[in-house]
C-alpha cells in the first residue's frame, strides 16, 4: 500500500492542532493514510521507526538567498539536513530573473557577502530564461532538493528597465514608459505564480563591481509614484511585499507598514526586515509588536519577519557588512578589491580619526553597538590575542583606543584574524515575547548568504528546543504544537504556497526530530567547503543527531547525517506556486 512508513512518531499536523502518537502511511508523494494503530508495512520500501521521536511538516524558510546557489547545487542540503523543506528566494529586492551575469554580481556581491566571480560566473553558465514564467520552468526542471518559491525583486526589475547607471541616481526618474515595463514584469512574475515582491530601502546595503561601486540598491532610489504603482499590484493579486526600511529614516518604516493598511482599499501583505532585540537600542523590541498590532487594527496584513535567535555574527578582518553603516566603515569595504590601497588607508591616522568619531557615535538609530569590548577573537596568527577583546587587547598594548587595536590587527594579520560578536537576540526572555507574537513571522536565516559571517540553518531546531525546555521547566511561552505551526502551516498559508502541513491528501514534506537531542550541539558551528565556490569554507550547523529523517515529495533525502543518493540528483522539491 505505502511507498514509505513513519511510524509511532509524536505527530503534528502543522495547523496548531494536538499531536498524538500516529503511524504516517505516504504514497506517490502524498501523505496517504495518518492512523492510531499500526501500518500493513508489507512491500514498504521504507519503514521509519520514530517512537519517542517528533514527525512535523517539512518546515518553511521565508528568507534566503539560495538565487546563485540553487542553480549549481539544487540539493539546497545545508537547510535540508535541518529539516527545511521549503525556501523562498528573491529576498532584499535581489532575484537572479532579469539581469545577466555582470548585474546579478553587483547586486547580490557585496550585499550578501558571496563573492562576485561566482554570481557572475553562475549565471552566465546556467542562465537560459529570458522571463519570470521561464525562470520559474527553468527552476522546476532541476533536482530540487527542497521545494523552491519566490519574490521578484524590485531591484533586479528597475535595473533591467533603467540600466543599473540611471537605476543608481537620484536625478533619474523612471520614464512612464520604464514604469510600464516594470508593472508588466512584476504582473508576469505573479502570473508565474510568484509570491510577490521585495523591495530594499535600506542604506547600507551597497552595489559591488566597478561602474556602480558602493552606491546603494537601486531600489532605494525608486519614487513614491513608482513604489505606488507596484504596491497596487500586489494588492489587487493578494500577494506580498517583503521590505525593509532604512533603520536611520523612521519615515521609510512608516510608510511601508502603513502600505499594508486596508480601510478604504484591500489590505496589502507586508512582511517587514526585521524585528530584533538589538543591543544598541534595548527599548526597541517593544515597538515591533506594538506597530504591527496598530496596523493590523486598521485592516492591515502586516507581520515582521524575526530570526528566534541570537544573531552571532563572525568577520574575516574588517570583511562584515555591519560596516556598511557609518562613513568610514563604508569607504574600507569600498576598497576591499584593492588591499594594497585598504591597507593604506587603515594606516592613515586621518582615516582612524573618522573611524573613531564614529565608532564613539552611540547616539540615534543603528544596528551595531559599535563596542570591541563585546567583539571576542577566535583565531589569530597572534596566540597571545586569542580569546581576547579588542578593547582589552588595546588595554594590554598600553592603553590604545578600541578602534586602533583593531584596526592595528587587521593590519597584521588581514583575514586571518577572526572574531565574533552577537548583534541582537541575546535575551531569551525578550525572544520569546517576540517569537510568540502574532505580528511576527519567524524566519530571516540567510541561508545561502555570509557565507564566512552566520550559520542559522537550524533556527527552526533552535525554536523547538527553547519551547521545549520552557515547557519541562514550567514555564512555557507557547505549546510545541504552536511553535511547529509557527514554522511551518502559519508561513505557507500566509504567501498562498503548498506547504507546511501533514494531513491526508498533502504534500509528504516530513521532518522527523528526536527531541533528546534539541540541546546544546544546536549551538555549535562548523565549517564546511562550498565546491561550487571553489571551496571557499563556509560557516554551517551540524546536528545530525537531531534530524534522523527529512522526506521531500514523500521522497527520503536525508537522516542520521547522511544524504539519500537521490538529492540533488532526481528531483524532490518542486517550484512552488502562489496562489
């Protein structure tokens, strides 16, 4: 009867309801019979045993830039092994449907922290769509390891129409005619069954490459006329807009929250970057939930996306796009294609003295808390640094500035000095008001993007073991079957995609979790090569005591940390269609 059997697993049907233990019959990539008692496994080809374990929905993944990745590995398997089975790609307003090579190295290069060569390499090698409604074929005919939806992104879209020189300028306004074709390629693109759209209107994210260099995304350039428009289309179809406002202009969080207001006209789908415990603004936590309930008062469908942990991030030297917002970290990550020229100018003690005022700037909005005393080194050709901040390594060299001793290290060593720092999320108390919100999605891991800064492709994991340790010590702050809707059937159901359940007659996207090992080793990173980026190391997580099985289309792919034969190499997600 059964292609594959998951049986006497704690199971979760993804819509919030109570689990119970159930045996999980799937059949041509459907799941076929869910019972209390026990499964005829006669010419089952695949018995799963989960007694003692949790069986959940493959869960979704709202935000990562997988666009380069996915076409020259579609195995996806670093969020795979965690148990997503979904991804959404063209977030920040950057999608690879557009432009050729040279552009999507631009935008997706210093952004995301992939290198250049291989955005513009891969799409040159692979690219044969000249559309939104191709690109979307094209995506479904390759071996998808997990299931693959999208946004187009705004900026991808005004740089093909306009150039990406007059997309870049602020005395260029898009003729009515370049606002037509625009309008007509995000109408294709949800034709094609996209999600919607994202738009960026954040200013430290900057372009790469030469002709355009550190000028930001076009889509931070577009008109209020032009953003109309656009917004009324999705509107009109029901889908979403993915955004993020610039955190130095309160007027551009307004305005696109306020987008997603429905008195007088439908309401608009909103999913705004992001809600965050940030160190350097500890009050502002409260304003994330307070914002979206006001919206949504007034007819809105509006929601943060929300990472539910702690954003660790990781640097190479002075390589980390935190720098991106404030002058003089800005015009180092300027020259990081010309070292000899960087390093001039990290040595210039005109340069330190900018670098310093703005480091000692701790006043109005900001991302980073600009503090080397909360900056940890864990690897230098230095032994005597390790371990160290860079605030007490300038305590140690006779009292020099923070700033100094840091920049006197990258001098040093480059990229081999390593070190960390945690940005925002570090209060779990806080977290957990956030992660149990219902103006918060949970989601924004990156994955596919910082390649050498983060690795938050267990999220998903690290949630559960947070709901569940609350529970055991009694004080819970949401079920585990809330928590596991959260992830999954919540997110599918709000972009329209066919995801995020396991009930009889869906999709046999399936996770199975020993909850024994929701502990301590979700914490940890690793690093592992990336083949198609010439084995540049990338930063991952590896539990794969806590994942002993992930089905995609009823398909196994993965368990007990080991890929199936088949990922990668026969298709088992689909391109997902909204709608």
């Amino acid at each position: 009867m059964f292609d594959s059997i998951i049986k006497a697993g704690r199971w979760f049907d993804g819509t919030g309801a109570p689990s119970a233990i159930r045996h999980v019959g799937i059949k041509d990539g459907k799941v076929a019979e869910i019972s209390a008692t026990p499964l005829d496994e006669t010419g089952c080809a695949r018995v799963v045993d989960a007694t003692g374990k949790w069986v959940l929905p493959g869960m979704v993944d709202i935000h990562t830039h997988y666009d380069v990745e996915v076409l020259l590995d579609p195995s996806l398997s670093e969020s795979v092994r965690h148990g997503i089975t979904t991804v959404l790609l063209g977030s920040c307003s950057l999608s690879t449907v557009h432009g050729d090579g040279e552009l999507a190295g631009d935008l997706f290069g210093r952004v995301e922290a992939i290198p250049r060569a291989h955005v513009v390499r891969a799409i040159e090698q692979t690219k044969s769509w000249g559309s939104a409604a191709e690109y979307a074929e094209a995506l479904d005919a390759l071996p998808l390891g997990p299931n693959v939806a999208s946004f187009i992104g705004h900026s991808d879209m005004r740089s093909a129409v306009m150039g990406l020189d007059r997309a870049t300028r602020k005395d260029v306004k898009p003729t009515e005619a370049e606002l037509a074709t625009m309008s007509a390629m995000l109408t294709e693109a949800l034709d094609a069954g996209f999600v919607g759209m994202s738009s960026q209107r954040l200013l430290f994210d900057k372009l790469d490459g030469q002709m355009c260099r550190s000028r930001t995304l076009p889509s931070t350039y577009s008109t209020r006329a032009e953003r109309r428009a656009l917004n009324t289309i999705l509107r009109r179809r029901g889908r979403a807009l993915q955004g993020g406002p610039d955190v130095n202009r309160v007027d551009t969080l307004i305005s696109m929250a306020a987008s997603s207001i429905g008195l007088w006209r439908g309401p608009l789908k909103v999913s705004l970057l992001s809600a965050a415990d940030i160190k350097a603004i500890p009050g502002v936590a409260k304003v994330f939930p307070f914002l979206a309930r006001i919206i949504n008062a007034l007819k809105g469908d509006f929601r943060w996306q929300h990472l539910p942990v702690p954003f660790e991030v990781y640097a190479d030297g002075i390589e980390l796009v935190i720098f991106e917002e404030f002058g003089s970290g800005a015009a180092a990550l300027h020259l990081s294609n010309d070292i000899d020229e960087q390093r001039h100018m990290l040595a210039d003690e005109q340069y330190r003295r900018r670098f310093r005022k703005d480091y000692d700037n701790k006043f109005g909005p900001r991302v980073w808390h600009r503090d080397f005393f909360d900056a940890d080194i864990v690897d230098c050709p230095d032994p005597t640094v390790l371990g160290k901040t860079f605030g007490q390594v300038g305590l140690d060299r006779g009292g020099l500035h923070p700033v100094d001793a840091f920049l006197d290290l990258v001098l040093e060593h480059g990229s081999k000095l390593r070190w960390r720092t945690t940005i925002s999320n570090h209060r779990e108390k806080v977290l957990n008001v956030l992660a149990a919100d219902p103006g918060v999605q949970l989601g924004f891991s990156d994955a596919g993007a910082h390649l050498r800064n983060m690795a938050f492709y267990n999220f998903g994991l690290r949630l559960l073991r947070r709901v569940a340790d609350a529970e055991r010590a009694g004080t819970p702050f949401m079920t585990i079957e809330h928590a596991v809707h959260r992830l999954t059937g919540e997110l599918a159901d709000w972009y329209g995609i066919d995801a995020g359940h396991l009930r009889v007659g869906d999709r046999a996207d399936v996770v199975v979790i020993d909850p024994a090992h929701l502990d301590e080793s979700l914490d940890a990173y690793a690093e592992h090569p990336v083949p198609e980026y010439d084995n540049l190391s990338r930063m991952v997580n590896r539990n794969d005591d806590t994942v002993t099985a992930v089905f995609v289309g009823g398909r196994y792919v993965f368990g007990d940390g080991a890929k199936d034969p088949v990922l990668g190499t026969e298709q088992t997600g689909r391109f997902l269609r909204a709608g």
